[in-house]
C-alpha cells in the first residue's frame, strides 16, 4: 500500500515534488454535473501563492491551473479529475550541496532511510510545503460541492509565535478582514504585531510557528462514519497531513482537560425549531458525528526548519558529525500561507463525508 491518496467517497490522490515538472492532482469521485472551470480552483490558488509578501518565501510561482480530465463544457462529467500547477521559478543548486546533510527539522534524514538515497531531496522533494497546492486544488472543488448544502469554509490566523489573538472574533470579522493583511489574521491591530514577530525572527535568520483556525458553519447533523472513520479523526489525519501540523484540537480541546464536567457540556436548546448547543465546546461534533454547531478546529504548525543560523547535524556518507548553514529561499513563518490549506483540508473532509451520507448526490 502507499500513502498517497485519502478519502472514501471523494477521493485525492497528489503527486509531484518540490523542483519536479508539477504538482498534480486527481480527484476521483466527484459528481457529476458541478459547475467547474480553471477559474474557481484559481481563486482558491492565488491564495496561498508564494512571493507576495516580504514575510514569505521569495520564490515566485504563478501556478496557473491546468485541468487536464473530467470536466467538458463547464461541468464536472463523475470521471477523475485531474489537476496540475507547474513549477517554474526552481533553483536546485544549494540543495545538492547539502544533499547528505539532513536539514534538522526536515524530512532529509528519515525519507533518506525510507526511500534508500533514491528520494527527490531538491527542496524537499515530495514532503516540501509546496505539495499542499493539491490539497488546494481538491479543497476548491470540494468547497463548491459543500455551497450546495450551504455549508461555508473560513479559516484565520489566531496566533504566530509568542503574539495570540485573545478576544472572540464575530464570523463576519473573519470574512472581512482575514485576507486582507499578509498575516491572515482577522484582527487587524494584532496583524500588525504578527508582522513584527515575524520579520523580528526572520532579521535574528530564524523562523516562527503559530496556530490557524478553521470553522465549517452550517453544517448539517449526522456527518461521520463511527468508530474508525469519525468525522474529527478524518479532519485531524487530513490537518495531520499538512507538512508541519504538531497538533490539531477541537472545541475547547486541550483547555477541556482543565474544565469540570459542567463547565464543558454543551447543554441542548431548540431555537427557531431546531435543536442547538447553548456553547460548543465538543467544536461541532460528538461521537465522532457532526452536531449541526460550527465545527471549530484548530491546528497548530512549527516553526519553519530551514533557518540561517548555523546548526549540528551529520555526514550521512562519512558517518560523522558536522554543521549545516541552509541557503535558498524559505518562509520565515508558514502560517500565512497555511489558512488557504487549512480551509481546503476541512472542506475536503466534510464534502467527502457528505457524499457519504447522501447528503450531497451522486449526480447534482
């Protein structure tokens, strides 16, 4: 077996490398008859693009869109359908300096054993950040398959580094002001102080993490396949496959450990005839199935590896100890560009789950 592709019902299978000819993916289990054209997976690109911004990576890629199948005449046909980005702005050369020199922090050393010296280490190869532009890809199509059951996606920065966003953001904050700051943050006063966190940790030559926010609303109840295909350990494997997510919680999540029972139940109301939670701390779902209450996830990103600062690390062909100063070009923080990916891991999850539960048909 291989660990390329996820989904039951909607599936995506990615490939391609870092510094390779493309970035692909296939999406097979669509629909068919959803409007669909190079244009809505483009929006959703142009999102997480690189070199727009002096805090991310100065390496610049247009990734225009090219749907190669299962689409004709506007409209998804239910064959795979097949995506690709292609890398244009690629420099290997300081990679192969280092070729035996596993970057700490990085994959270098363990896909090296894994894959017996054979892997693609340019840039990272298969387990670069730059892989997550599939994801991407599948996310836009699942995004337009969930607006038919009028589920909305949105996803924020809330914190980078030691600077934490600490007041409640209303939804409609989140949809006006995320994408309008390089941050991703829906606060523009703690955007500004992201921004300085970052560029103070980039001019130091290191890197910061932070934690992006995701939320599904409207949502309907009912979603999830118990008990080893769980709506929240979908969500949390596909989070969990995003290159640098150390941990990924629900609701109140780690914080519920410190509540007593009646603090963290969500007691049940009716309102406007239908049944809600008066908080959500479960983050929308119970039992591995969706309550109908936004689905609240967060997931929470290292800082990124490759540094400037000089760092211990080995020879794997002489078997001895040395250091490693990593060139080229890398965020200093991840995180920005990592609210799109977010966004299109949990729409992937919830429209795969909602074919599966026939909320959404085989033929729209």
């Amino acid at each position: 077996m291989n660990g390329n592709s996820i989904g039951k019902a909607l599936t995506l299978t990615c490939f391609g490398e870092s510094h390779g000819v493309c970035i692909g993916a296939v999406i097979d289990g669509c629909p068919a008859g959803l409007p669909l054209t190079e244009r809505d997976v483009q929006a959703e690109m142009d999102k997480r693009r690189p070199g727009l911004t002096d805090i991310s990576t100065s390496r610049r890629e247009e990734d225009n869109v090219e749907i190669l199948s299962g689409v004709y005449r506007g409209y998804t046909t239910g064959a795979p359908i097949c995506i690709i980005v292609r890398n244009r702005d690629v420099r290997s050369e300081s990679y192969e300096q280092i070729r035996f020199k596993p970057r700490p922090g990085h994959a270098d050393f363990t896909s090296h054993i894994k894959y017996g010296g054979y892997n693609d280490y340019r840039g990272g190869g298969r387990f670069s950040g730059r892989i997550t532009a599939a994801y991407v890809m599948a996310g836009a199509i699942a995004k337009k398959l969930l607006r038919t059951l009028n589920v909305e996606i949105l996803a924020h920065t809330i914190q980078i580094g030691k600077v934490k966003v600490h007041s409640d953001l209303s939804y409609d904050e989140i949809r006006k002001n995320t994408y309008r700051n390089p941050v991703r943050c829906a606060d523009p006063e703690i955007a500004s102080s992201m921004m300085k966190e970052i560029l103070e940790a980039s001019r130091e030559g290191d890197s910061v993490g932070g934690i992006v926010e995701g939320i599904a609303l409207n949502v309907p109840a009912g979603l999830g396949e118990p008990i080893f295909d769980s709506l929240d350990a979908d969500i949390a494997k596909m989070m969990f496959n995003i290159p640098a997510v150390k941990g990924v919680e629900f609701g109140a999540g780690f914080r519920s450990a410190s509540l007593r029972g009646s603090e963290n139940n969500d007691e049940y109301a009716i309102r406007e005839g239908k049944i809600v939670t008066l908080s959500n701390n479960s983050g929308g779902v119970l039992g591995g199935i969706s309550t109908g209450m936004p689905i609240i996830v967060r997931v929470a990103f290292k800082p990124t590896p490759s540094i400037l600062k000089k760092q211990r690390t080995v020879d794997l062909m002489r078997m001895e100890e040395t250091e490693i100063e990593i060139t080229g070009r890398h965020d200093p923080c991840i995180v920005p560009r990592a609210v799109p990916v977010v966004e299109a891991c949990l729409a992937f999850v919830l429209a795969d789950h909602a074919i599966r539960s026939q909320k959404i048909p085989r033929v729209l």
